[in-house]
C-alpha cells in the first residue's frame, strides 16, 4: 500500500461499505433547507428524503465543502508523512473545487493534488474507487494523478430524470430546457460535457429510456465488457435493475456497481433518476 490517501466528498454516492475498505477520505458538503439553510437534513433516511421532495415538504439546497475544512484534512495528512490527491464533484456544479486550490495554496500542500474530475454521482465514486484501489496497490502518487485524470475525463454520464424542475430550480439547466420534461410522458435523457449537464434527447415512456441509454453505451462505450460499470439511483430501484440487466445482456457486463443517489446530488436531480457511468476510452 502506498501512502496516498483519496479525498473527495459526500456527492461522490459509493456505497457506504466500499468507502470503509478503502484510502478514502470523504469530506462533507451540507444539505439544508432552503427556507432555513442552519437545519441539516443530511441525517434523513435517503427514502424518506425523497419521499419528502415527492410530497413538496422540503425543498433541500447544497453547499460546498469549506475551505478549512480542506485546510484541517491537508493539515492532517502532513502530520502523517501521507499525500492525498482531491477528487470531488465537478468544478461546473461546485465551488468546492475551487476550496480546495484556495486550501492547497493557503497551506503549502505541496503533498496534494487537486484535481477536477468533472464527474458528479457515482461518475465520482468510480473514480474515487479506481484512485483507491491503486492506492492500495501500491501505485505512486505522480502515477496514480496522471492516469487517474485521463479515467475522470473519458467517464460518461448518462442519465434521466423523472422531473427537471429539479435541475432548473437549482441553476444546474435553465428553464426553456426544463419545460421539454414535463410533456406527455416524455422523458428526457441528459449528459454531461465537459463537467456541465445538458439535455441530449427526448424519449417516449420508461421502456425506451433503458433502451436508449443501451444505445448510446454501444455507440460511446469502449470495452464495455470488461468495464465496472456504474449504475446510481434516486429512489428507483426498479429502473435501475432493468438498466443492470439490459447492460448485462447487450454487453456481457461482468461488473456492476449500483448505489443510491445520496442527498447531495439527490437535491438538484429529485426523485426517480436513474444514472448509467462507463469510460468511452
């Protein structure tokens, strides 16, 4: 094992289990209420925190991760003789990024990289995982940045939600793409280019959705086979699993990673998103 430690934040949606096993430090980014942003609601139950957004009782907002926050966790791997490399939400969706070059610089961490993976939800997770595990390897920490950032940038992010209200309310899409979602029992699919999230297309019903985002796994994905493969949820189990076995069985996918979407995502991409991840390099 090397003594590079992965630090990233609680956006980043792995399952609690897989970050325990792992070099991981995940730093928090809270969730409030918008009508009152000194009440954390993080504690909830993830079900019962969509239930909440489905009946209207809570209109959560996020925040990012403070700079001292990444000063202390800096401050505390020096003490330990370890390096750490940052990998968090994307720069486009967070300033948390930015904290962490402000700690970096404010701190003279020279024992840390941070990078912008330009990844959100368990496209986060899978590259917290990857950097983890070769952490655990034994990997070199100049080795591990540089094919870990070539990883981030060639992860895509697939997904549908059932409700872009969500997305526009949070200033992640603007309102003339939110209005597409809502019509007809039309659903749209999204990506994200470049750190940012953008509508792709529209499709009719939730059996199309699964069958289009295959698609557009074949027509992206490279090696899929051998791939982990990355599937998050926000209340959707039963998509999800249908998303699980399409993928096994146009692609002969061996590994598969499903998880919930946690409440920092959760808060800007509602209830009943389902979100597929896979490197296209």
């Amino acid at each position: 094992m090397s003594n590079t430690v992965i630090i990233t934040d609680t956006s980043c949606d792995l399952p609690e289990e897989v970050v325990n096993k792992l070099p991981v430090i995940r730093l928090k980014m809270s969730v409030s209420l918008k009508d009152n942003p000194g009440d954390d609601i993080s504690y909830l139950d993830i079900k019962e925190f969509y239930d909440k957004m489905r009946r209207g009782e809570i209109i959560p907002v996020t925040s990012q991760v403070p700079v001292n926050v990444f000063m202390t966790c800096f401050e505390e791997l020096r003490k330990e003789g370890k390096k750490g490399i940052v990998l968090g939400l994307s720069s486009k969706l967070t300033g948390s990024y930015q904290a962490a070059l402000v700690a970096k610089e404010t701190t003279k961490a020279d024992h840390v990289k941070v990078l912008d993976t330009k990844c959100a939800s368990l496209g986060t997770g899978l590259v917290v995982y990857k950097a983890a595990q070769m952490a655990e390897e034994g990997r070199d920490f100049d080795e591990i940045s540089r094919e870990i950032e070539f990883y981030a940038h060639h992860m895509e992010h697939i997904f549908t939600v059932d409700d872009l209200e969500f997305l526009k309310r949070g200033g992640r899409i603007s309102g003339a793409q939110a209005f597409i979602g809502g019509l007809l029992n039309i659903k749209p699919i999204l990506h994200m280019v470049d750190g940012a999230i953008f509508p792709l297309e529209k499709v009719r019903g939730r059996k199309n959705v699964v069958k289009r985002m295959v698609e557009i796994a074949a027509e992206r994905g490279k090696n899929l086979e051998n791939q982990l493969i990355g599937i998050s949820h926000g209340d959707n189990e039963e998509l999800a699993l249908e998303l699980a076995d399409a993928m096994k069985r146009e692609f002969n996918v061996k590994q598969i990673m499903i998880s919930w979407i946690g409440p920092v995502i959760g808060s800007h991409s509602g209830p009943g998103t389902v979100a597929l991840f896979f490197q296209n390099a």
